[in-house]
C-alpha cells in the first residue's frame, strides 16, 4: 500500500488499578492456613495456626475488596469519545485467465 491514511487516535480511555498489597497479603494468610495445620505442637495447637491464617486471609481479601471498590468509584462517569469509523478497504482481484487441462 503505497498511499498513507490518517488513523485517528482513540478516544477511549484505559484506567488500570493502582498496586496493592491485598492479593500478598491474601496469599500469606491462605499459605498460613495451610501450612499451619501442619505445625501442631510448634508453640500453640494445630487450629490455632490455621485460624491465624485464616484472619489474615480474609484481612487481605477485604484489602482487594475495597481496593477495587475504591478504584470503581474513581473512575470517570461517561467518556465523551468520538465515534471513529474504520476505513474501507477496497479489494481488488487480478483477473488470470485458467489454463484448462484437455484430456487425450
């Protein structure tokens, strides 16, 4: 294609989520809840490390929550993009004669 087109910008727009400790700290308490059922005997009983997993587990995953929640609210309410419409593209076919095959 030898001739140049103007693509217009887009006019939308992409909001990513601010970094969070809430997805580690989730992870470091559903590892706790795990791991803590093996640790019987090691300074409390078995349940006792498995629930403080637990609790952090679930503060973590409220963590997510209202990080999400915030990051929803912070977002714009309309976004008064361009409607653009995308190029026509034309195409053409070289026409060539088919050799045909002639049977003896």
């Amino acid at each position: 294609m030898s001739e140049q087109r103007h693509i217009p910008e887009p006019g939308e727009t992409i909001s990513t989520p601010s970094p969070s400790w809430g997805p580690a700290v989730f992870v470091l308490g559903a590892t706790g809840a795990v791991v803590g059922i093996y640790a019987n005997g090691f300074a409390f009983s078995a349940f006792v490390w498995s629930y403080i997993g637990i609790v952090i587990m679930l503060f973590g995953f409220r963590m997510i929550v209202k990080r999400g929640e915030r990051s929803y609210f912070t977002l714009p309410n309309r976004q008064h993009a361009p409607s653009a419409s995308l190029p026509i593209e034309q195409i053409k076919f070289e026409s060539r004669p088919t050799e045909t095959q002639q049977r003896p």
